[in-house]
C-alpha cells in the first residue's frame, strides 16, 4: 500500500523531501524504515534517522541511514513509500481498506443468492460506489450506502445488500 512518494532532496545533508499520499501522515513520525519502491527495480527498506514536518509545503523531510548527500536523495526522487498490509492504520468500525473490498461476494440479504463479486471501488465525493461483475459477466453499480449494504463480513469475503428497486436493472 502506498503512503507517500520521494519528491526531491533538502539541503546538502542528504534529507530526502515525501508528500504523504494517505489520510494518516502522522504514521511517518512512528516508522523505523521505509520501504521504497520504483516500478522495474527491486524495493529498498531503509533505516529513518528522522521525520521532520515542511509544512509550508505539506512535505515531510526525512532522513535515513546511508544517504548522506544531495545526490544520493536526489536518486531517490520518484520512489514510492509503502507499508505492508500489516502496517496499517487501523480504522473505525464500519470502515475498510478499498483493497479488502475488492473480491468480495456478493450476495442477496432477502434470499442469500450470490449476485456477483466486488472489483472496483469508485470514490465519487458523497459516498464510494462499488464496481460488481455479476456471474452472468454484466458489471453493476451497487452504492456504498446504508440503505444497501446490511453488512461487510472480511473473514468471510461477503458483502451483503438490500436490492432495492432498480439496483440491478
């Protein structure tokens, strides 16, 4: 899972510049390594020495272990920060990590029918709006509201739903 991505060096000392791409930034300030990645190359873990907040431009400037000058951090530009499935924040109830939604079953409150299975999950601003492949191969669009979803179960892999009128048409 991708929490931030390397976007320059600060100063000369080897600080290395990364925007937080994830709703929880303080994790920085709690992580002994990162994990870098870039598409094509093999990842690198990387010890942290220290986090400090850029707030004038919402960055965070960290310094690890073996990068020691500019250059060195300037190599890491572009890379990718990211955290094992286990490493997560764990969220309130009644929330989920979009990556535990996909695959899901699908299935019918009213008759416990499999109606198909979760592959996308669509954020629209109001509420997510999740992607469905039903068994027949047509894709429909099952909102992420109350009214809908009765229940998520992750150790089982089932979404349940309400169909309400004109949901699968």
């Amino acid at each position: 899972m991708t929490v931030g991505r390397i976007v320059g060096a600060h100063g000369i000392r080897g600080a290395i510049r990364i925007v937080p791409l994830t709703d929880y930034p303080e994790r920085f300030f709690g992580m002994d390594k990162l994990c870098v990645e870039r598409p094509g190359c093999p990842s690198r873990v990387l010890d942290v020495e220290g986090v400090h907040p850029h707030d004038a431009k919402g960055q965070l400037l960290v310094t690890v272990s073996g990068v020691t000058d500019r250059d060195a951090a300037l190599a890491l530009s572009g890379c990718l920060v990211t955290v094992s499935p286990e490493e997560r924040v764990e969220l309130p109830e009644g929330e989920y990590w979009i990556d535990s939604l996909i695959g899901l079953d699908v299935v019918d409150g009213a008759g416990g029918g499999l109606l198909g299975r979760i592959e996308d999950v669509m954020s629209t601003g109001g509420n997510d709006v999740y992607q469905m492949r039903t068994p027949s191969g047509e894709v429909k669009m099952i909102p992420a509201i109350g009214q809908v979803v009765r229940g998520i179960d992750l150790a089982r892999g089932v979404m349940t739903i309400t169909v309400i009128e004109g949901l699968l048409d």
